[in-house]
C-alpha cells in the first residue's frame, strides 16, 4: 500500500516537471492509443497512425515528443526536418518494420519494375524512401481504391493488411511476407469460445490480425476505427483484438459498455495482448527524455527527401 502510494506521489511529481518543460521548450506530446494510460493522458494528442503524421505536419511547436515507437518518430521527422524529435525509449522498434530489411526489399521490387509499391506506415525511412506511396491501417483501401485498376502492385510490409485491402478492393497485389508480432499471436479458438460465453458481445479486429480472425469480425478498422466503433454502435460489449492500450481510450470514451481484450495465444498476466516495443516508453523514460532533449531522431538527408514524397502523397488524399 504504501509503496503504490509512494509511486503516485512519484508520478505527480514527474507529471508536473513534463508539463513545466513542455511549456518552457514549446514541446509537443503527441502519444499512440497503445501508450500506457499515464502516457495517453498526460499527451497533447492521443490518436492513430494516420491522425499522429497529421499532427506531427501541422504542428507548430519546437520539439515533438513522439510516445509511440521509432517508426512513428522517424515519420515525424522526415515531415519536419527542422524540429528536434525525440523518442523517450530509442529502442521502441516494431516487429513489422524490422520484418522488411532494406537491401531484401530492393532486390524484390527490383525484381517487379512495373509495380507501383503501397507501403504501410510501420516500416523504416529506407523503406518509406523506396516507395511510391505510404498508407495506414485507416486509410489503406481508399489509398489502393484511388489508383488506377490496371496498375500493378505490391504491398508492404504486413501481408494480413495486404490481404485484407485485397479482400475489400478486389485487386490482386504482390505481398511482403511480413506481420505485427502482436496481431498475430490473437487465438481464434480462445476467440471463438470467448465470444459464445459472451453472446450479446460484438467481436472487432485491427486489420493487422490474422485473415481467419478477421473473417468473423463484425467490424475491421484502425485503432481510431475500433474507438469510434465502439462509440457509435449501439451494441453494449465488444470483444476487442488489437494492442491492450486501447482499451484506456475505449473505457473513457463509453464507461457505461464492457470491453473485453481478445486473447491470445500463449497465457499472459493481463490475458490480452501487449506490444514490448510500445510499453518500453514509461512516464520516466519520457520526463528525462524532455528534459535531456534526447533521444533524438535522425534521418539521412538523402533518404529523408525520398520518404517525403510518398508520405506526402498519403497525407493529401487523405484530406
Ligand atoms: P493504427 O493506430 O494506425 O491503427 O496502427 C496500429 C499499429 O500497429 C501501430 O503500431
Ligand atoms: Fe509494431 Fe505490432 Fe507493436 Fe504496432 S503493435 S508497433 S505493428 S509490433
């Protein structure tokens, strides 16, 4: 008891430091949905892939605090070359991106000169560089929608999100052999039998999940997505596979409906699934990481001008 009680007074007091510097080196927090809660709340903005490269474009302060993993950092960077970006843990990395080395890429749209590469947000600047245009999970079937239907394509790195654009566009693409670590450990057996225990529940997926757990989901979104799903439709309990961190937001926002995490594969202490590389970002890490400036995000030049253009062509049609 009294070591939780020594902890919160910590936080307070950590709580209160961040929000002292913030103001003082013009800082901004930007934080995914599966930061923990005490990161998701302390944030200038909390939101999905697609709405943190928003902000981090529009954003007018000097430092971007970016509480998400190195992807999200580095893609705030190449959008502001100018601004200091920094990352409170620099070894936040991602299953997905380390999934698609860069030379191994190369040799495989190499070998397809007449395909046009989709690049999924989770993966390195080398790779962002390589492509001809970049989506997220939110705005990846309108990407694909808008390019012209007898043009080639391969799509990169998650081939569950490839393969579920496939399913809703009716387009064939090339797929990248690779997938979230956290995604793709869901059980649909555990799933399946949690959901007939709990027959009212409605079951909802991120797309970055295996194609038989999102065959039975009544409904496949971003994270933003599945929030506003569970916001606007009247069902009253959800049975919800994506990253635990979510469940925060999806608690605030409808605190009168029952959230209950998908379950995974192998037992874990919270029977959900939790993302290593987000939860390695703590509100520590990130006090010291505005106080030090550091660690800071940088991207080649040469590679940064290259990994503009396609990001900038997601972030105009997605206006
Ligand atoms: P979104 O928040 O864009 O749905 O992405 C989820 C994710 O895996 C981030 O790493
Ligand atoms: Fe990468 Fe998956 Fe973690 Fe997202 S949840 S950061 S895709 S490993």
């Amino acid at each position: 008891m009294e070591q939780v009680a020594t902890r919160a007074k910590k936080d307070i007091e950590l709580i209160e430091e961040v929000n002292r510097l913030r103001k003082e080196k013009n800082a901004v927090i930007l934080a995914h949905y599966y930061q923990e809660a005490v990161i998701q709340e302390l944030a200038d903005f909390v939101g999905d892939s697609l709405g943190l490269s928003q902000q981090a474009a529009t954003t007018e302060a000097d430092i971007i605090l970016f509480a998400g993993v190195h992807f999200m950092a580095e893609t705030a960077k190449i959008i502001n070359p100018s601004k200091k970006v920094i990352l409170p843990d620099v070894n936040a990395g991602c299953s997905l991106a380390d999934s698609c080395p860069p030379d191994e890429f190369k040799k495989f749209i190499d070998a397809h000169p007449d395909h046009m590469v989709i690049t999924y947000i989770n993966c390195s600047a080398e790779i962002k560089a390589m492509s001809d245009i970049i989506c997220t999970s939110s705005n990846a079937v309108k990407i694909v929608e808008s390019l012209p239907k007898d043009q080639p394509l391969i799509c990169a790195p998650d081939k569950n999100l490839g393969k579920y654009i496939m399913k809703q566009t009716g387009r064939d693409m090339l797929l990248w052999d690779g997938t979230c670590m956290v995604h793709e450990a869901f059980s649909i057996d555990k799933i399946l039998k949690l959901h007939k225990e709990h027959p009212d529940a409605q079951f909802i997926a991120h797309p970055e999940s295996d194609p038989n757990i999102l065959n039975v989901a009544s409904y496949v979104g971003s994270t933003t997505g599945l929030i506003n799903h569970v916001k606007n439709n009247p069902a009253n309990k959800f049975i919800v596979a994506t990253e635990a961190g979510i469940l925060h937001e999806m608690r605030k926002e409808v605190p009168h409906k029952t959230i209950i995490p998908a379950p995974a594969e192998e037992n874990n202490s919270c029977a959900c699934s939790e993302c290593g590389f987000m939860k390695m970002n703590t509100l520590e890490k990130l006090y010291l990481c505005l106080k030090n400036e550091s660690p800071e995000i940088h991207v080649a030049e040469h590679i940064r001008e290259k990994a503009l253009i396609p990001i900038n062509r997601m972030l105009e049609l997605s206006k």
